[in-house]
C-alpha cells in the first residue's frame, strides 16, 4: 500500500507531497495546474489579502477565482486559467490543507523544489532538459560575479534558477539599496528565454516572490537566428512564431550589441534537424542533424559582447570526444576559455546519470586563429552535494542559512581558487 503522507504544520514539503496526493484523488484534473493555482492564489492572499480570503468555509470556490483573477492582473503571465477545475468539495478540501500555512515567508528553494518535482514529473526529463541543482547554479554565479550595470542572459531560462541566483547575488553586494532600484535592474538587466511555456510560467511566480517582478521572461525558441525566421516556420508545440532573441534587444535595449554575463544549462538530450535551421549555424551547414547542445553553444558565445563571460553546463562527451574536437577548436577562435569544473557523477540524479562539467569562457574582441597558450583553470568536485539516489547530503555543522550552505559541496575551495587564478591572470570579472 503507498504510503500517505502528512501534513505537519511548517513543513512545507510534506505539505507539497500532501496537496499532491489530495489533487490526484478522485479529480482527473492537470495535477501541476491546480496545484498551481492554488498556490498563487494562497501567495497573492497573503501578499495582498486582508482580511485573508483563501480559507475552506464559506464560498471557497468564488473566493479563490477571485484570488485568481487578481493575482493574473497584478502578475501577468503566471496563470494560464483563472478558474479552477477541481468540483467545489473537492477544491475545499485542498484549500483546507493549505490555508493552515505560510508559504511567502518561506526560502524559495521550498517553492523552487516542489514545482522542479512537478514539472520533471510533466517530461522535462523526455527533452535532455534537467532543473539544475540550486548550489550548482550558486557556483556559477559566484564565480562569474556580475555587476550591476551588466546585462544577464539565460537562453535555457526554464524556472529562471541562473537569473535569480544573479538578482541575488546583487542585491547581496549592497548596490540596490531601494527597491525601486532593485525593480529598475531587474527590468533592464535580466534577461530569460525558454520554449517550455510551464517551466517557464514557473519562473516568472519564483522571479514576482524574489522581488523582481515578472522580469523579462519571454518565450521563445533561443536557437532561431534572425536568417533562419523565415523559413523555420513552427516550433515544438505547433505554436507558429518567428520571434528572436535579436527581435526583442532590438525593441528593449538601446543600443544593445550583446549581453554580459551568461548563465545557462541547455538541454542535453535530441537533434535537430530542420535544414533551414542547421544551415544558420557553423555546426549546422552541410549536417542532416546534430546535437541540440552544440547549436545552442554556438548560439551562446554568438549572443555574448565582446569580453562577455559564460558559464554553460556541458556534457563530459563536448570535453573530450574525438566527435567534437572542432567544435572545441572553433571555440578557442571565438572565446578565451577561462576555466572548467568537472561536476560528480550524481549531479543530477535522480533526473540522469549524465556526467557533465561546466565551461567559463571570455568572448574575445576579435576571432583569433593563433596558438598562443595562456593558462586554464581546471578543477573537479570530489563532493557533489548528492548520493547515489539523487537525495542532497547535508552538512553536519546544522548550518540552517540557505542551500549553499546547508548541502556537503566543495564548490566554496573551487570559486576561490578560480578567482585567484583570475587575479593572477589578470582576468576581470563584474564586481
């Protein structure tokens, strides 16, 4: 018999498991939906609502639509429907397990979590597309430090892990000290684009909860270059569209001539194999398919300034398979590579048990088809903050600050080596 779960008060993933046991019993209804909606309706209640409206008596139905709607005008591109779908009984039922906690004063790596548990369950993983590990995004932002006045791009947003984690390390340096400040950076500097509409409706909740309103969350296909709109004429869901990422800085960015700063984990697994859209690429010409994450590496350093700085989450094969050994030497023509860190095997367990490592790189000024040999940063985590099935290992000093802090990583000896050897190497980073 499975077991049941419980709902003990203040801890919110018993509660998460709960509410999906309760929404799965006796409704047939989209589970990641409803669940959804609930909890937008029970963060805008408590954000906004006094006296508080999400409670199991009296007409819960018409209150939470209501919460609903509200919350749909005053967060654009969270919801989808702003009614829900489970009967009137079944709904107060749901609502009752919910109302008795508070979830916005809550850390967001909770939230982060349980909708990471939802949308996997919703064939994330079927697409090579893995939610990368909290303390791994951490580590590539500390160690690319950006600044305040850069721009920040993840092309691969999903739930937008890589953009909140920069907003955070921001505001963590002090220079935001108003929120109308904060408001204003997350405007112009934050950039997020993805075609997986529910990762991303995700992102836009998580992104309005770490204060930086919806951002600039934007779904699209990243892979489309402005020379293959044309005839690239539909996207993975049948939803036509010809929309770039070069569309949008055009009508967003004054005189924008690429991004700063970018933080990516692209998707691992498939090809692609629409000629129209290989023959835009250097990888692509001449090629009945290819891998999706060589396009998107190209992609990537192309949507870099120069001297632009990148960390990607890659595949081990991209390092050291005599396959890609052009594509690795296309790669030192465009950037300096700064430096790679070789991530354990159970990094992304229980999603998959791909090995992969993340790559640093500077865009150079200019294409470069010399030999110089300059030094690269090399370092490989012997604890991976997992084990073997996938569950996060805990440090035993009861650190309770966040996941940083709280999970067994080496990652804090890496960022200081590496910012050393920056120093040493006379390579500037953001702050």
């Amino acid at each position: 018999m499975a077991k049941r779960h419980s709902d003990q008060l203040g801890n919110l993933e018993s509660l998460f498991l709960r509410l999906e046991e309760l929404v799965l019993a006796n409704s047939g209804e989209d589970e990641f939906e409803e669940i959804f909606k609930l909890l937008v309706a029970k963060l805008w209640d408590e954000r906004c609502g006094k006296p508080p409206r999400f409670r199991s008596w009296g007409e819960t139905f018409s209150q939470l639509s209501e919460l609903l709607r509200e919350a749909n005008k005053g967060w654009p591109g969270v919801l989808v429907a702003t009614v829900p779908s489970l009967t009137p009984e079944h709904l107060s039922v749901c609502v009752g397990v919910l109302a008795r906690h508070r979830i916005s004063d809550n850390d967001l790596e909770v939230l982060d979590g349980f909708f990471e548990f939802l949308v996997s369950k919703s064939a994330k993983g079927s697409k090579g597309q893995f939610f990368t590990p909290r303390y791994v995004v951490e580590l590539c932002v500390r160690m690319l430090r950006p600044g305040v006045d850069e721009t920040v791009l993840d092309p691969a947003c999903g739930s937008a892990g890589f953009l909140i984690h920069a907003l955070k390390h921001v505001r963590r340096g002090g220079a935001l000290p108003t929120e109308g400040e904060f408001r204003k950076y997350c405007e112009t500097k934050i950039w997020g684009f993805d075609l997986d509409a529910r990762a991303l409706r995700v992102g836009r909740a998580l992104m309005v909860l770490a204060g930086g309103g919806s951002a600039n969350l934007i779904r699209l296909n990243s892979l489309l270059r402005p020379d293959s709109v044309d005839l690239f004429a539909s996207v993975e869901n049948g939803d036509p569209t010809s929309l770039t990422i070069e569309d949008v800085c055009r009508s967003r960015l004054r005189r924008h001539k690429g991004f700063d700063v970018l933080l990516t984990n692209p998707p691992f697994a498939g090809e692609v194999r629409e000629k129209h859209l290989l023959n835009s690429y250097d990888f692509g010409r001449s090629q009945g398919r290819i891998e999706r994450d060589v396009l998107f590496l190209e992609r990537c350093v192309q949507l870099l300034r120069p001297k632009g700085r990148m960390a990607i989450v890659l595949p081990h094969n991209k390092y050291a398979a005599n396959a890609f050994a052009e594509l690795r030497k296309w790669l030192f023509g465009k950037t300096r590579v700064l430096g790679v860190v070789g991530l354990g095997r159970h990094t992304f367990l229980p999603h998959t048990h791909q090995k992969a490592s993340i790559l640093f790189v500077q865009k150079l000024e200019k294409e470069s088809h010399s030999k110089d040999d300059y030094d690269i940063f090399f370092a490989i985590s012997e604890r991976d903050g997992k084990n073997s099935k996938g569950q996060p290992v805990m440090r035993t000093d009861g650190s309770e600050d966040d996941v940083w802090d709280r999970v067994d990583h080496d990652f804090a000896e890496i960022v200081s080596a590496f910012h050393r050897f920056c120093d040493d190497n006379g390579v500037k980073l953001g702050d």
